[in-house]
C-alpha cells in the first residue's frame, strides 16, 4: 500500500519547539511549510496591508483577528505545491473558528500533533531563542547555539520574545487550546516536547508514518 500524501498540523505553546520540528519534518516528508507566525512577520517587514493590520497585535502578543490569518491560509493551500507535495501547518488553527474555517474548505489532516511544554520552560526557551534571518534557521544560545560560521550578530531576537510578552501569547495559547485539539480527537498525537529535538523528533516521526500508513491503506481499499 502506498503512504497517502502527508497533511500535517503541528500545535504547541509559544516556543514549544513547533518550528524546530518543522526544519526536520520537511525535511524527512518534502512537504511545504506553512508558518502563519512566519508569513505575518513576512508581511510586516515587507510593508504589506495583510502586515500592516497585523502588526500591532503581534507586538502585543496577541492573536491576529480569525478574518485576517483565515483568507492567507486558505489562498496558500489551495496553490499547487501544497496539492502536490502536502503540507505541514505551523501555528494554524489557533482558534476554533480557525479549526471550522478548515473544516468547511474540505481540508481534514492525516495527523495534528500537539507538543506539550510545561509553561516555565517555555520562558527561558523564548529568551534564548535567536534567528538567522540568512537561511531562517531556529537557535538556542544554550540548548542550540549556532555553529561558529554564524556570526552572533547577524541572529535576530524576535520583538515578542519578551518575558512580558510571552505571558500574553501562553494566555492566548491556554485559552484556545483544548477547543482546537477537541476538533481533532480522531487524528491527535500529544507528544513531550521537553526532550532533545531528535528524541522529540523520532516520536513524531513514528506517529506521521503510521498515520499516513493507515490513511494509505483506506485510500486503497476505498
Ligand atoms: P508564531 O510565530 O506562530 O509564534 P508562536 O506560536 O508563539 O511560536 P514560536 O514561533 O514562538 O515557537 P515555536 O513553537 O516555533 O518554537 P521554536 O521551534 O522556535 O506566531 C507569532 C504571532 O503571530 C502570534 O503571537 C500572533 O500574533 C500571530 N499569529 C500567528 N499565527 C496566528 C494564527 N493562526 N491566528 C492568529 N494570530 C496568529 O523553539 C523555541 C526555542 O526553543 C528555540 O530557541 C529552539 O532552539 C529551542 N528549542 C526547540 N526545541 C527544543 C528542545 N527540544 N529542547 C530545548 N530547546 C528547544
């Protein structure tokens, strides 16, 4: 039986290590990433109208409004790459009126894995968070730091990685959170985020395969 093509949701608390899975995931599946977090802080620097009515609730650390981020991931999804390859939705849905947005497209993930971090280590993780904006890759000046070619200066800390403000964005998490997992109880794979990037990666991996797996031989069968 032939896997089915991987359409992946990746859910978790404000830097629960969603975008680090991400790098490996597309990686091992040749899936596109879709970031909303990324596509936002695209569009502010960019200058854009969707970034300018963005932006000022990202500096606060809160949701954008559902109208806003629910008309992007629905252009984005429909476009060829994604219809081919698969996807992999990082940091959407957030609320349930997302979650029904992407119900009432059709659009139905073969697994939505949710990366569970206890809220005081997600703190210490947004602190020492740094970005390369040359090739998009996620550090830790601790648990990740970059290789020695990288020069510190060029890495960016985000606006938002604040100790204030990630009391915000982990409010806006925890309130929404079980109403978007509740959507998706038949496809769920709740996985510990607090162990080593590979280790959190291979448990993921093992979930993905066997899922798209299942969902092949249905498609066989049907
Ligand atoms: P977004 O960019 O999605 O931010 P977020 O959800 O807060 O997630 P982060 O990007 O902060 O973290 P992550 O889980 O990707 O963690 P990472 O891998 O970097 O959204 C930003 C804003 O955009 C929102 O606040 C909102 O305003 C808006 N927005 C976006 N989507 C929206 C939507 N759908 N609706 C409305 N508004 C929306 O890891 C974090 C750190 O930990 C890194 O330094 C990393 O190196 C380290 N790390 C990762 N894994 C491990 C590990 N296993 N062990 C130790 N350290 C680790």
């Amino acid at each position: 039986a032939r896997a089915a093509t991987p359409k992946i949701i990746i859910a978790g608390a404000p830097a629960s290590g969603k975008g680090t899975q991400c790098e490996l995931l597309k990686e091992r599946y040749g899936v596109v990433h879709l970031s909303t977090g990324d596509i936002l802080r695209a569009a502010v620097r960019d200058g854009t109208p969707l970034g300018a009515e963005a932006k000022g609730f990202m500096d606060r650390g809160e949701l954008v409004p559902d109208t806003v981020i629910i008309g992007v991931v629905k252009e984005r999804l429909a476009a060829q790459d994604c219809q081919e390859k698969g996807w992999l939705l990082d940091g959407f849905p957030r609320t349930k009126a997302q979650a029904q947005a992407l119900e009432s497209l059709g659009v139905a993930p073969s697994a939505f894995v949710l990366l569970n971090v206890p809220d005081e280590l997600l703190v210490e993780r947004v602190v020492g968070r740094r970005t390369d904006p040359a090739t998009g890759k996620i550090y830790h000046l601790k648990y990740s730091p970059p290789p020695p070619e990288v020069p510190e200066e060029r890495l960016v800390h985000r606006s938002d990685d604040t100790e204030e403000k990630v009391q915000v964005r982990l409010r806006a998490f925890h309130e929404h959170c079980d109403a978007v997992a509740g959507c998706y109880k038949d496809v769920l794979v709740q996985v510990d985020g607090t162990a080593k990037k590979e280790a959190v990666f291979a448990e993921i991996k093992g979930a993905i395969d066997a899922a798209l797996a299942k969902e092949g031989e249905g498609e066989a069968t049907a």
